[in-house]
C-alpha cells in the first residue's frame, strides 16, 4: 500500500511518516500543496494524507482538482480546525475523512485502513482465493492449514495482486505501487520478489496462483 504524506510542519511529517513506515506502507511525504499535487498526477497512491493548511496551494484546492479530474484516490484531511463549516467544506470537495489536530497516530492509521477497504469496495480484512487467506490487519498469509511467513514489502505486493485478482499488473504498475520515489532500482526488482512470494505461496501448493503473462506482467487467479 502507498500512501502521500503532504504536511507542512516538517516534524508533523516525519512522525507521521515513520508510523506509517514502520506499519509496512511505502511512503511519499512533501509539504506545499503544489507539490502534493504533483505526486497525487504522477503516482498511484491507495490514500493520502493531506493537511488543509500548507503553502502555495491549500488541501481543499488539492481536492478539487483531482476531483475535477477523476481522481478518486481517498483522502484524509488534517486540519487543526475543529469548526463544523471547516470539516463540511472538506467533505464537499470530496475529502473522505478528516482529522483534527492534535490526534493520535493510532487513530489516523486505523481511519487510513478504513479508507482503503472502502474505497476498495470491501470492509473485509480477511482476502482469499483457492485455500490461501490473507488478514491484511495481523499481516498473516496460511495455504490451508500452513502459514506463511512474508517480508513486509513481499506481503504487500501479494496484498496489491490479491486486490486485483484476475487482473494483468505489469512490472512497472507493480513497482510504481509497492516502492517510493525514493527507489532508484529497476523492474528487475520485482521479478526478484515474484520469484520469492512464488517460492513461498506456490512451491509445494496446488493450485498454482502466481502466474506469468509473457510480454505483459503478472495475475494472481486459480
């Protein structure tokens, strides 16, 4: 999951960042709204996290215009306003939740994860195909009944094949959702980690799920 981080107290941000970090999303952080802009255009965020009140464009601009270009990536607004014009100003323009400053990290992850399942039309935690099942919340993947023990950036990359199940992903949308601006490898990376989840969900297993499309990318189906 790839989450952007736009908020302007850089001490803010970086706490925020580290949580989210360390609760294995993939994170882009800035601070103006321009900026913010920037990102959301060019990049393939499951939500993002953006403050009302930045420099050279506010969060409420932010909205607008992705909206008004169908972006519908889900969007928490933080805002150290706690005036109910404020927070309905925010929902108008097509935010999706809000947030009132100061808060506790807790609470801004749990609403993020919320967020995601919405917008992904689902408020199940638990996503399965054939005898896999996978709790995106405790982060456990079994075959049956045996478990299997991912990295954080192995779990999410099936965690993103699992949500679009039956879908082609090619090593590019892969890479652009799983890694960060900051990553300057290449797509060979991912067929690394394929071979890895592979190895691990696949070997020994029946039915195969990780297959390869020649010239395309990557499904996960039966």
């Amino acid at each position: 999951m790839r989450i952007l981080v736009a908020e302007d107290e850089k001490n803010l941000n970086s706490i925020i960042v580290k949580s989210l970090k360390a609760n294995n999303y993939t994170v882009d952080a800035c601070y103006d709204g321009e900026e913010a802009l920037d990102y959301a255009e060019f990049a393939e965020y499951d939500a993002i996290v953006l403050d009302i009140m930045m420099p050279k464009m506010d969060g409420i601009e932010v909205v607008k215009r992705l909206r008004s270009k169908n972006n519908k990536v889900p969007v928490l607004f933080l805002t150290a306003k706690d005036s109910i014009e404020d927070r309905v100003t925010g929902l108008d323009v097509g935010a999706d939740d809000y947030l009132v400053k100061p808060f506790a990290l807790d609470e801004l992850l749990a609403r993020i994860r919320v967020m995601i399942r919405r917008s992904a039309d689902s408020t199940d935690l638990t996503l399965k195909i054939a005898d896999m099942v996978v709790d995106t919340q405790k982060m456990t993947v079994f075959r049956g009944d045996t478990e299997i023990i991912l990295t954080g950036k192995e779990f999410a990359i099936l965690e993103y094949m699992l949500r679009n199940k039956g879908i082609v992903l090619t090593r590019e949308k892969i890479e652009q959702h799983i890694w960060n601006y900051d990553y300057e490898g290449g797509t060979n990376v991912v067929n690394v980690y394929i071979r890895y989840l592979r190895k691990k969900i696949d070997d020994g297993f029946e039915p195969k799920l990780i297959h390869t499309i020649r010239g395309a990318g990557y499904v996960l189906k039966e």
